[in-house]
C-alpha cells in the first residue's frame, strides 16, 4: 500500500508540474504558437491537472484512513475534518488541492494562464509542508526544498511543452525548431544546474551516511532519483553537441525527436521519484538493516585483508585496460563496442578489486545503538562482562582469562587498536550469536538485547581507554577524537540532565575524587571558580559520598558536585585514566587520588591530568589558558560514538 501510495504521490507532483509547464508556454509563447497547439496546450494542462487532483485526493484520503487506523470506507466526514483542520499534513494537503482548482478555473474561466502557472507553483511548494524532511528540518532545510521544488517544476513542465510545441508546430521549419531548442538549452541549463546542487544538499542532509543511500528506501529512490538525472544529461548533452548541429545543416528531425521523447520519459521518472521522496521517511531516521556481507572500507581493509593491495592494484589495472579500449573504439567511431569495454572495464575492476576494498559486514552493523553513552550503561555492561566474558577475555579485556590458553584461536585482546576497526553493530552480532569460526558462543538468548548492547559500550569505552594513553595535559588544537563519557549533574537538577546536556556552550572540568580523598583540590578551584566561569568553563567535581561539607556553588551551578554512591560514574571515567606511564597493564594498577579532565563544549575529552605523575594537576591559570583556547575553537561536527 505505502508503494501504491508513494506512486500516486509521485505522479500527482509530476501531473502538477507538468500543469504549470504548459500553463507557463501558453503565457509566454502565446504570439508565436499556432490556434491548434494552443488549444493542444490547454487541453493537455487540464488533463495533467485533472489526473494531479485526482491522486491527490486519492493520496489524501487513503493517508487519513491510515493516520487514524480505519479503513478508508470506515473514514467518517469528523475524521475528515479533523485532519484537514488539526494537522499540518491536512491543512497542507488541502491548501495544494486547492490551489490546483483554482489554477484549471483560471485557465479555463479567465483565460489566465500566466496566473494558472502560479497557482501552479504555489500548489507545489505547499505541498511540502506535509512531507517527512519538512517535519523535522530546519528553516534552510525547507528553503532549500522549495527552490529544489521549483526549479524542477520548471524544468519538467518547460521540457513538456517544448517537446509539444515541437511535435505540434513547425514540423517543416527546422529553423524553428532550431530556436525552440536553443532557447529551452539556454534556460534549461541554470535550472539543472540549481536542481543538482539543491539536490545533493538534501541527500547530505537527509541520508546522511552512503550504508543510508545503499540499505533503505529513500535511498534507492534517491539513487534511482540521480540516476535518471543522469540519463536526462546524457540525452540533452547528446543533443545539444551533436542533434542540434545536425538540425541545422541538415534539417534531420527524426533523431531529435526520438532523444528528445527519451529525456522526457527519464525527466518524468524524476518528478514522479522526487514526489515518492517528498513522502519517504529520509534515511537518518531509519533504522538501517545491512543487506550484504561486505561492507566498503579501503582503510581498515588495506591493513586487515589479505593481499588487498595486489587485489586493488588488479582492479586499477582491469579499469585501465577498459577504459584505453573504450576510448579507442570511440574515436573509430564504434560506439556500441566502445560501451561493451566500458562497462566489462567497470565490472572486471569492481569483481577483482572489491574483496580487497571491504571488510565483513552483518545485518546489525550500521544499526542505532538504544542505549545512551553514559555511566550507568557502562557499569552496566561492565556487570555483563564479568559474568559472562572474563573466563575468556580477562578481567581487563586483554584475552588473557584463565580458559585463553586452550582457545585456538585465542581470545580477542579487547584493548588493542583493532576493537576501532568494527563498529558497535558489528560487535552487538558477534555478541548475539557468536564470532566466527571461534569458540566465542551467541549470547542471544541468555541476555537481553538492551544488556548485549550495553557490553558492547563497555568493552568500546575499554578500548577507548587504552588508546587515551596519548591523552596529556596538553590540548591538541582542532583534532578531538575521545568522547566524553555522560551522567548526570548536581544537586538538585533534574536527574534527567545530563553533563553534556549542561554544556550551554561551555567547557567543563571533570574532577573524579577517589574514596577518602579530601577536598583541598576542590577548595583551591573553587576560590577560582569566576575566572574559570569568565572564561568558558564550568567544574563538575564527582564525589564518592556527602560526608564533607561542600563549597556553595555559584548562581550559573559552578562548581556542580555530584554525589556518586555508587561509583559507577567513577568506574566508568577511570577506564579513561591509563596514561604511557601507568598504562594500566598491572593487575595490581588502581585509579589515582584524583583525575581531572577538560571536556569541551562539543563533548570530546581534550585533556588529563593525574595527581600521581609528575605534571600533576593543572594551576587555575593553566585551566583558565586551556578553555580560553577550547572555546575559540569552530564549531565541530564529528561522528559521535555510536556512529562509529
């Protein structure tokens, strides 16, 4: 039903294009077109509006029956009158109706057809107030939607008339024909080259990742969207260096004709494909379901695979040959064979080097991760690990537990680089049913499918920590790579809140106390607590239990103390604690007195600081100087945790 509905949407938006097309040709062509196009014109633009109002009405109908849950004989006229008045999908879906109606009664009654194509327009943009990426985008976001909208309604009712027009009048004038086509080129060319750039906008924004464009259904409607796109500048490509040359040195209008039918086939394929996409649900929010084996990644595979770089070079060599034999046979003129070399090029190359180009990929690989990365899911992963995973990987997760020296092949070292290789999908399958051709079990029926996942953030933050042995006191200007491990902030704030969500654009200074430790540290920051607030930053100081008496924060919560009774926040950031000189190795190795770290306003650790090493911790002037540099840095937009 969503397809049959997606089609009737998608053919609607051309119907209505293709309206404001012919409404637009008889404005402006109305001197020079002959009695019986012009009655063509009129009589194809009420069609095409009758066959939008048509399966729009359709659309609508069917779409209340299915917001409501009811059958669409079952869709009372209160129904009706609730969606039409209370939504913005109704009020939406009605507005474009309407203004199709009041576009055929001024092309019909006033002979208006100028106005006729406005309504048209108006119609169209409308339209998209009822779609998916209008619902949660932004301002630019609709914007750039409306200008996407309207340049290819130009494009696609332009492109419709002209292929009338050129059918219809002047079948023995090749000149005039000559002049429609130049003319079209002329304004066709901007209006693709807006409708290219919009669109690739919106697919950043609403894909967002290619395993989106590859493994949901606005991705394939949006590939097959680019794809069409393609063959429409093939085909006007084509005509314009070679048809439109032999049009006027030779009066040839047969091949034009049959290209030109062509581009049109393809142009409506877009419209149709662009009205689906203005109803699919935009791949961001999809919950992605890898369909292959493989997925591509030539970093990862060119250190993991096996001879990938003879593999990648072969595939090199097979695109090479093909593309030689291609060009060759094209300048023989042989076309058609120049093709067959192409595409057996392309497919020799991508079948050769492919398998060095990809790692293995699961169903779950590219799946959102339902739990958040914080403390508590970490503590809790933490539990699973030391009651099912220890007897193998160890207590620290080095493949090292007391059943390793039997295993072939052994246990997986958990901290070492590779664990960053694999994306927490890829990890959250082999916990579910095992590892391959291994004696790692599937756990998916003895844990439940929150706790296999919260394993999966405990032994990713693991490996984290291991790699945050580089971390120092020093800031690394613009190259933040470690994620900030999130709980929840202060006395008296909603427990809800959370420290990333108490950023308000400031960096913050993370304390984590060791049980027993007294507060002089804390005192020290405290008398500095306005510097530091001045310059951007904010003191979270974690303690393990009320028995001291506390500084009084400030108005703006600086410094925010937060109670830990539990220690599970402290459990988790001291995974973060190994430096190169206590990496953690020891069995014996326990957290220092105190640890500090610096979190800037994005999320990511930027600096550390142990009381037990030689740098110990930072002065209030050293702090003042390391968030005055964080918060000039630009805006970051790197890939959070779970997107790895």
């Amino acid at each position: 039903m969503e397809t049959v509905l997606s089609l009737a949407r998608g053919t609607a938006f051309a119907s209505t294009a293709a309206f404001g097309g012919f409404c637009w040709g008889l404005a402006l062509w109305r001197e020079g077109l002959e009695s019986g196009t012009r009655s063509r014109f009129t009589t194809i633009a009420s069609i095409a509006a009758s066959v939008g109002l048509v399966l729009g009405l359709l659309y609508l109908t069917v779409r209340i029956g299915a917001v409501l849950g009811k059958p669409v004989l079952a869709v009372s006229s209160s129904d009706v009158l609730f969606i039409i008045l209370d939504t913005r999908f109704g009020r939406a879906q009605v507005a474009a109706l309407g203004f199709v109606l009041v576009g055929v009664a001024s092309l019909q009654l006033l002979h208006k057809p100028g106005l006729a194509a406005s309504f048209s327009g108006l119609s169209l943009l409308v339209g998209l107030f009822s779609s998916h990426s209008a619902a949660g985008g932004t301002i630019a976001d609709l914007a750039i939607n409306m200008i996407h909208v309207a340049a290819a309604a130009l494009w696609f009712g332009g492109l419709s008339t002209l292929v009338v027009a050129m059918a219809r009048d002047a079948a023995e004038r090749p000149e005039s024909k000559s002049r429609l086509l130049s003319g079209f080129s002329t304004v066709a060319l901007p209006l693709m080259l807006l409708l290219v750039a919009t669109g690739v906008a919106l697919a950043i924004e609403n894909v967002g990742t290619w395993p989106g464009l590859v493994a949901t259904e606005y991705g394939w409607l949006l590939t097959g969207k680019f794809a069409c796109i393609g063959t429409v500048l093939f085909c006007a490509t084509f005509i314009r260096q070679r048809l439109l040359t032999l049009l006027k040195t030779e009066g040839a209008t047969q091949p034009l004709a049959m290209v030109l039918k062509i581009e049109l086939t393809f142009a409506f394929l877009v419209t149709l494909l662009a009205g689906c996409l203005s109803q699919a649900i935009p791949s961001r929010h999809v919950e992605i379901v890898w369909p292959l084996s493989l997925r591509l990644d030539p970093v990862i595979a060119w250190r993991t695979v096996p001879g990938s770089n003879v593999l990648a070079i072969g595939g090199c060599i097979a695109l090479l040959v093909g593309s030689i034999a291609a060009f060759e046979l094209g300048r023989m003129g042989r076309w058609r064979w120049a093709t067959v070399a192409a595409v057996a090029g392309l497919g020799v190359a991508g079948a050769v080097a492919l398998p060095g180009l990809s790692v293995p990929a699961y169903p779950s690989t590219y799946s959102k991760v339902p739990v958040p990365y914080d403390a508590e899911a970490i503590a809790q992963g933490q539990d699973v690990f030391a009651a099912n995973c220890v007897a193998c990987h160890g207590l620290r997760g080095r493949g090292d537990g007391p059943l390793a020296k039997d295993l072939k092949p052994p246990a997986a070292d958990l901290t070492a680089p590779h664990t960053r290789d694999h994306t927490m999908g890829d990890m959250y399958w082999w916990v579910s049913h095992g590892f391959p051709s291994s004696a790692m079990p599937g756990f998916a029926e003895s844990l439940s499918e929150l706790d296999r996942w919260r394993v999966v953030e405990y032994v990713m933050a693991l490996s984290l920590g291991y790699e945050a042995r580089i971390l120092g006191p020093e800031i690394s200007a613009g190259q933040p790579w470690l994620h900030a491990i999130d709980f929840p902030t202060c006395r008296g704030v909603d427990p809800r809140e959370k420290l990333k969500d108490r950023s308000d654009g400031r960096s913050k200074l993370v304390l984590i106390f060791r049980d027993g430790i007294r507060t002089q540290r804390l005192d020290q920051l405290t008398q500095h607590a306005r510097a530091i607030e001045q310059a951007g930053g904010m003191i979270v100081a974690v303690m393990p239990s009320p028995s001291e008496e506390f500084p009084s924060p400030s108005e703006s919560g600086n410094p925010c103390i937060v109670f830990d009774i539990d220690h599970r926040i402290a459990a988790a950031w001291n995974l973060y604690r190994r430096t190169m000189a206590n990496p953690g190795f020891d069995d014996n190795d326990s957290p220092p007195a105190i640890i500090e770290f610096l979190i800037d306003r994005f999320g990511f650790v930027r600096a550390r600081w142990r009381s037990d090493e030689t740098e110990r911790l930072a002065s209030h002037s050293q702090l003042v100087d390391a968030i005055t540099q964080l918060q000039v840095e630009p805006e970051i937009n790197k890939r959070g945790v779970h997107d790895h």
